[in-house]
C-alpha cells in the first residue's frame, strides 16, 4: 500500500497538472457515474492529503482558489468548507488503487503513481512543468527520473497542443479527470467518494495527525499513544493514532529511535514518542521530495554494497530478514504482527 507521502506527492501533481482548470469526469468503468456527473465541468480548487487519504474539492468556478492558502497541505478551515456548494471527492488508494496519466507535450507528468504500477521515484518519473518544487521536486523539467530515458506522459515527444487525443481507458477505470492537456485515470481504489465539508471533517476525525501537514500536532500523538497499551510497533500502523506512516516507515524510525517494536505504548517515554515523530517528519519529507524511501544514514551505507544485500543502501531492517544489523551486526529479525510483516534488530532494539 502506498504509505503517506506518494499521497502528498500525488496531491502535488494533481494539483500541478489540473488546479484551477475545469474538468470534465466520468466512470468509463460505469462504477461511479453518479459521482463523477457531480463533479464533470466543476473546476478543480486543489489538491489535499491526509494520510493515506487524497481529498480533492470541486467548484463552480476557480474564484475561490485564489483566496485559498498556498500549498497541498492546506486543508481545514477557511473559506472551502464556508461553501456549501463545493463538491470534495476523497480516494484511498488501498492496496491497488493507482492513478495514470496521459497528455500533450505541455502536459509532463509521471506514467503512474500507485500500486501496483510503477511507484513515484522509480524508472519513468518525470518532473511536471513547474520543475524544481513541484510534485516532482529535484528534477527539472522534462528530464527523466533516476536511471530512464523516458516512459512518462506527456513530455518531449508527445504530441503537441491540438494534436493530442484522449487515448481509450485500459483496464477498468473508475475514474477519469480530462483537462486541456492530458488526463488522469483512477483504477482500483479502496475508496472513491463525492463528499461534503461535512463529510471530509468526519474523514479526518477518525485520523491520528500526519506528519506531513502543517496542522500535525506532535502532541496529539505523543498522548494518544501513550494512553495505549497496545505495542507501539502496532500503534504507529494505528491511522488513528498517526496517519500516513506504512510498514516501512514503521520498521525503520522505530530502529533509528532504538525503540523494540513490542513495548507497549504507555510503557514508552514521551520524550521517545516525541523523537519517533521528529525522525518520521525529515525522513516523510524526503520520500515527498524524491518519491523515494530513504533511511539509512550515510555513515551506516556498507562500501562496498553487498551484491546479496542490496536494500542495506536503503533501509536498516526493512526486508533484510537474516542480514546483518547495520550498526552491530546482529541478525535482523522478522515476525508477522496484526497480518503484516514486522522487521527489527533484536539488540539494537532491546528498550
């Protein structure tokens, strides 16, 4: 499943691509005419996350965009949930969901973003027109991502302006958003809605803080999971108790805070709670940065990379059952909890 900050950066593009612009929508796959003849000719307003969660509102016009705050990371509050006329459709992605893109030379954007195409980061990303600080910062504009020469929509290439034809949906999209320049098509999401601000407010209740918006509140999380007895390697998956944060995230920060995976939450300190949240904070803003999840501090890169071991450039304990613990050589540890595999270092872990 797609953790966090392909959510963020999926929102980034989303926003890039089409904010501001009137859409059209439709259910090629025929599961959700409903909800897209509610937003079909509506103008795209921005673009939003919440954890694992993409909430994107539709107006009548672009007027009030321009009002609103800058940023994907806006949200609550202001004038979006004053107007009672604004549509939001919120999509989790879940474990196969995935948006593809399609366009025009002026419509430059990643192949896909989701499970299981292709993941942001990999072969075939491209940067969106904005170039550096877009959706897909760090790259410039029309250049292929890490180690590809081009596989992406749009970009130099692709028809020009006026040349370009919407291709046939592949596969059964649930989904498709038609701007100007190129397309975007939903396929296989866990969730896809049409809601009002009522209705996104009682979303984002349920949700523990996202370290990834400018309204996390660390507090929030250290107290919720303090108050639990439930072991921490099982709360930080607890989207109520922090939103956003997957099974790679979870096994890696809890090793670089040298917290066991199994203590319970009310047996851990809040001064270590609050140190799990300003490890995941860099590290999340990373992934949005580069689309990449990254978390093996330079000093701790084996050189030579082992041939057998190549995630120990990438990751501390993720996936690296059996191979040796970075920081003390101990075997790295695997156990299956609440139905999803678990990795830690037995010794580095102890507390």
């Amino acid at each position: 499943m797609p953790e966090g900050h392909t959510v963020h950066r999926l929102a980034a593009a989303l926003d890039e691509l089409f904010g501001g612009q009137r859409l059209r929508a439709a259910s090629p796959q025929g599961r959700f005419e409903r909800g897209a003849a509610l937003l079909d000719g509506r103008v795209l307003l921005g673009a939003h996350a919440h954890g694992k969660h993409l909430f994107l509102p539709f107006g009548e016009d672009g007027s009030i965009r321009a009002a609103l705050p800058a940023g994907a990371a806006s949200l609550a509050g202001g004038a979006l949930e004053a107007d009672p006329s604004i549509h939001w459709l919120r999509i989790h992605l879940g474990l196969y969901g995935s948006w593809t893109f399609d366009g025009d030379s002026a419509f430059t954007a990643p192949h896909s973003i989701g499970a299981p195409r292709r993941k942001v980061g990999e072969r075939g990303e491209h940067a969106l027109r904005g170039g550096g600080g877009s959706a897909l910062a760090g790259l410039k504009g029309g250049d292929a991502g890490p180690g590809d020469s081009g596989d992406a929509a749009g970009g130099a290439g692709a028809p020009a302006p006026g040349e370009w034809e919407p291709p046939e949906p592949r596969g059964a999209v649930r989904l498709r958003l038609e701007g100007e320049h190129g397309v975007a098509d939903l396929t296989g999401p866990a969730a896809c809605e049409v809601l009002d601000a009522e209705g996104v407010a009682a979303v984002r209740r349920r949700l523990g803080p996202d370290p990834l918006r400018a309204d996390g509140d660390k507090a929030v999380f250290v107290a919720s999971a303090k108050a639990r007895r439930k072991a921490i390697g099982e709360l930080l998956m607890d989207q109520s108790v922090l939103a956003g944060v997957g099974n790679i995230y979870r096994a890696e920060t809890l090793f670089r805070c040298g917290i066991s995976p199994f203590r319970a939450g009310a047996r851990v300190s809040e001064a270590r709670l609050g140190s799990v949240w300003d490890d995941l904070v860099p590290l999340m803003e990373y992934g949005v940065a580069t689309g990449f999840i990254t978390t093996v501090d330079a000093d701790d890169v084996p050189v030579p990379l082992p041939e057998d071991d190549p995630e120990a450039g990438r990751w501390y304990v993720y996936h690296r059952t059996g191979r040796p613990c970075l920081r003390c050589g101990t075997p790295i540890a695997e156990r299956e909890v609440a139905g999803r595999r678990l990795f830690w270092c037995p010794r580095c872990q102890r507390a």
